[in-house]
C-alpha cells in the first residue's frame, strides 16, 4: 500500500461522517454573529424594538464598514481556528482509537508515517475548505448588506491575512495530533488546545508573545490588544516551523515506538 492509497482510505473515512457538516456550520455562525453586530449598529432604534439591544450592550469596537468585517473575519479564522481545528485534528487522529479500529490499521504492512502525514493532509484540506467557505460567506453577507469602505486592495489585503493565519494555526496542529495520539481520545487534545488559547492571550500580553507560537496567532490577528503586527516576524516564523516539525515528528515516534496495544 502507497501513500496514495492511504491517503484515499482517509479521504473516503469522511465520507459519511457528519462532523464535517457540523464543523462547516460552527465556523460560518461566526460571520452570521458579527453581521448581526454590524445591523445593530447600523440600525440601533429597529434593534432596540426587536430586544436586540440591551441596556448594557457595548459594540463601540465594531463599526458596519468591509474593513471592520475583514478584520473580524481574520480574528474569527485566528482563535476560533485554534479550537475548531484542534477539534479536526482529535477527530482524524483519535477516532481510530475510540472506534476500536486502530489494531487494525498498524497491524498494516504501511510505514506509520504515511499514515500521519496523510491525516494531516485529510486536516488540512478539510480545514481549508473551511476557511474558502467562511471567506466566501463574509463577501457575500457584506454584498447583501452593501457595507461601505470596499476596495479591491482591501479585500486581497483582508484575504491575504486570513490565509496567513489559517496556515499559521494549521502548522501548530501536529502537536494537537501527538496529544491525541498520546492520549488515545478526544478530550486530552481539546483541553490542550483550550489551555493554548488562554496561555496566548497571557503571554500575548509580555515580551513572549512571539516566541510562544499560540501567542504569535493572538498578536496577528488581535485578540490581546490592538492588532499592531501587519506580518509575522521572521523569528515567529521559525518558532512555527520548528513547532510544526517538532509535532509530526512526535507523532510519528508515538505510532512507531510507543506500545500501541488497544
């Protein structure tokens, strides 16, 4: 068995499941919530009519322009990719334990590796196609809602860094792979990332922040302050490579070497 046939075997896991449904339904809600902001801010008196504005209700962070949406758009691919990515990943590599089906794919005549690197891949393109899918709805809610400031510069600027950022979150996912690997399910992987998320908004906050990979996230897309970084340092860089190397490699060690007895 090659690694293409491993990577289709993977592929056709997804077939039936309905969590990829279900993931595509939790990212796009993220829009969907900041369009309605906008609406409220845009319309503050039909809101107040309808109950959609209380009393203490602050939206004084947002404003109903394309800029504002953009940014928001990469803030929801930047922390909420951390969780719902983290989600993929426990997913593909966990589920083999929790099925029972694991004894059965590593009593296989395949090198381990290649069944790591083509769950990444599965990952990876299924959080890809996340990320298209969320992009295309932002552009289509702000049409709809004809919101002003829209410049073509600003819309490949606003696409750019939701690429950037979704490739950043996706290069910190192998370490996500090697706590579900390790753990055999999914609440060990979760819980990780979950901790990551609250350690990113500390240490986002010192002079860590761009050496702590789930920081350098937090800082680009602006969750510990006011987004001041417009591209990712070349250090944070190699933090995120390194990070990304050092997590495939640990869970290719863990699948090769450890007592994998379910």
């Amino acid at each position: 068995m090659k690694f293409p046939q491993v990577l289709a075997t993977e592929f056709l896991k997804l077939r039936r499941t309905r969590v990829t449904w279900l993931s595509l339904v939790a990212l796009s809600l993220g829009p969907l919530a900041i369009a309605l902001f906008m609406w409220i801010v845009r319309e503050p008196g039909r809101a107040r009519q309808l109950g959609l504005l209380g009393a203490k209700a602050d939206l004084s962070g947002i404003s109903a322009t394309w800029p504002s949406y953009f940014s928001m758009l990469t803030l929801i691919v930047g922390m909420g990719g951390l969780l719902l990515l983290a989600f993929i990943v426990a997913f593909v590599f966990a589920r083999e334990y929790v099925e029972g089906t694991a004894k059965n794919l590593l009593a296989l005549p395949v090198g381990r590796h290649w069944f790591v690197l083509a769950k990444l891949v599965v990952a990876g393109a299924w959080w890809a196609t996340l990320v298209v899918a969320v992009t295309a709805e932002t552009f289509l809610i702000g049409s709809v809602m004809a919101l002003p400031g829209f410049s073509a510069d600003g819309a490949a600027g606003a696409v750019r860094d939701v690429l950037v950022v979704a490739a950043v979150v996706y290069m910190l996912a192998p370490v996500i792979a090697w706590i579900a690997t390790l753990s055999r399910g999914y609440l060990a992987p979760l819980g990780f990332a979950l901790a990551m998320l609250v350690l990113s908004q500390v240490f986002g906050k010192t002079g860590w922040g761009p050496w702590f990979p789930w920081s350098i996230v937090a800082s680009f897309v602006g969750s510990v302050g006011e987004r001041v970084v417009a591209s990712i340092a070349p250090g944070s860089v190699v933090v995120v490579a390194l990070t990304f190397l050092a997590g495939i490699a640990a869970t290719i060690a863990q699948l090769r070497y450890a007592d994998n007895t379910q």
